[in-house]
C-alpha cells in the first residue's frame, strides 16, 4: 500500500572524516554492500519499489549505483564473475530511482521537505541509510508498514538505549497499547539525561503521512538551526497521529565508527556467502 521510500542522503558525514570528504558516506560497504543498498532492499522487501532520494553535492556515485554500469556489464557478461552483480541487478529490476538534490543542508526536516515533489500527497517511508537494521525475519520497514495498515498514521521506530547515550537521540514519552507499540505524546530532540521523557529513542526508520510536509515548512529551525524532523512529528503527536514501534531485530549505528565496524564484523559472520 505504501510504495515509495525517501531516502535523505545529502549530509556531511562528519563523524566519519575523512573517509567521507569526497565519497557519499552511504557509499561507505558493510563488507561487499553500500550501506544505502541495504536500506534500499529493506524498502523494495517492504513493497516501497519508488527510491526517492534526496542527494546533494559530492553525492553522484549514489545516483550511478543505482543505474547500470554498460562497461561493467559488457566486460564480465557470460563469465563467471557475473554472479558479484546479482544483488544490484535484483535492486535496479524491481526498483525506480528519483532523485532530487537538497542544495543547502539545513537538517533532516528540510531534506524531507525537499523530498516532497519526489513523494506527493500520499504515506512514505524513510530510510537513514546509516541506521543498518537487520532481522532474520521481515525487515523493520516491512514490520511498520503492516503497523500502518492497522493505525493510518505516522510511525516512528524506536529502540531502548542506555540512559547515558539518550542525549544523541530523539526520544519519546507515550502511552503503551501493547507489546512495543506506543502512542506517542511528547517526543525530544537530543535531551540531557536528566530531562529525558524515556531512554526510548528513535532510530532511522520512519513512516510518514504527508500532511507532515505543511507543517515542515512552518517549523522554524530548532537545535543546530536545522529544520528537526523531531518537531514537526512533535506536532503530528499532539494531534495524536504517532506511533512509536519497538522493532523486531538488530540496529546498528553505521553513521559512527565503532557501530560501522561492529556492522561490518556481524555481516561477516553472519550474512556474508563466502563461496
Ligand atoms: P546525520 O545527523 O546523521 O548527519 O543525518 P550527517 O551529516 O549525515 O552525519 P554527521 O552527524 O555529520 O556525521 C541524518 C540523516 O539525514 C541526512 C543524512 O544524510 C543522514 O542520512 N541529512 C541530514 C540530509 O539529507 N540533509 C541534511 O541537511 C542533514
């Protein structure tokens, strides 16, 4: 029901410089696989076959991943390395690419807004390339949008995280209905410890109803003069039209090195054909 998947893949990566000064930071591999095909594969797994993605200066390779590469073919067609394409080939027969650049980069909010002549007047979902989520059964995008089935309104993932880490994540407060699924209330931005509604954060996994882009565009800028995807949602709570899903499987925060390489060393281990 949900067929598109806004992918915000214009910021600078700086936690991971200088790997990042010239190569899109969804580009960096889990092994053999750009981070950015991971999360489109969630997405085209979960029906979103439109990959809408917002991209930005310096961010070309992520756009010509996505496109065939007639050399590449043409040189290792018929021999036996064409087994090393199969799983872009997959991605590029089931799925369609928009791009559209955000030209400042002014947060996540203001690159979900740019995403809007991608997305029109219909539910998406987002995928933050650098949030890695795995499950040996479906993927978290698929397991939200059966959620939106159910309640027709926006839902954001969420993980438990240690107290001390809650002041990097948006968090937030809410009523449980049941097992892992919550009404959301209040939702915070990067909160001290001290102040933190929850130790519930969101993670890079969103299902959004579009009305989220009017209210985008009268949100002013919050913490760091960026747009904050976590105030405009703060108003859809209110409203009551959030929910916050504790998600089935593991999340690994591949935007730090310490989550890249502890990625990279699980993907190995575990999902990693080594014939
Ligand atoms: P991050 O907070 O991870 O920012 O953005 P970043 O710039 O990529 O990384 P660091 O913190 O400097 O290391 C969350 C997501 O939003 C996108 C990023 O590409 C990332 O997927 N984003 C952020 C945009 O597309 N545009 C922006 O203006 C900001």
């Amino acid at each position: 029901m949900i067929k598109k998947c806004l992918f915000p893949v214009a910021g600078y990566g700086t936690r991971f410089l200088p790997a990042t000064k010239s190569m899109p930071k969804e580009m960096l591999p889990i092994v053999n696989k750009p981070l950015v095909q991971y999360g489109v594969e969630e997405a085209i797994a979960a029906g979103m076959t439109t990959c809408a993605m917002v991209t930005g200066r310096g961010k070309r390779a992520i756009a010509d991943h996505f496109d065939i590469s007639f050399e590449l073919e043409h040189q290792i067609s018929g021999t036996g390395k064409e087994v090393y394409l199969e799983s872009i080939r997959e991605v590029l027969d089931r799925g369609v690419f928009t791009m559209v650049r955000q030209r400042e980069m002014k947060g996540l909010g203001h690159a979900i807004l740019t995403g809007e002549v991608l997305i029109g007047h219909e539910p998406f979902g987002v995928v933050l390339s650098d949030d890695l989520c795995l499950n040996e059964g479906p993927g978290v995008l698929s397991q939200m949008a059966e959620l939106y089935r159910q309640f027709r309104c926006s839902i954001v993932a969420i993980q438990e995280v240690p107290m001390e880490d809650v002041h990097k994540y948006g968090v937030i407060a809410g009523e449980s209905l049941k097992d892992g699924i919550y009404r959301v209330d209040e939702m915070v931005e990067k909160p001290d410890a001290s102040v933190a509604p929850s130790n519930l954060a969101i993670i890079g996994r969103y299902i959004l109803t579009p009305d989220i882009f009017d209210i985008l565009r009268e949100t002013p800028p919050g913490a760091n003069g960026e747009v904050q995807l976590t105030d405009a949602l703060q108003t859809q709570a209110r409203q009551g039209c959030v929910m916050a899903y504790r998600f089935k499987g593991r999340r690994f925060d591949c935007g730090s090195v310490p989550g890249f390489v502890e990625a990279t060393n699980f993907v190995y281990e575990n999902h990693y054909s080594r014939s």
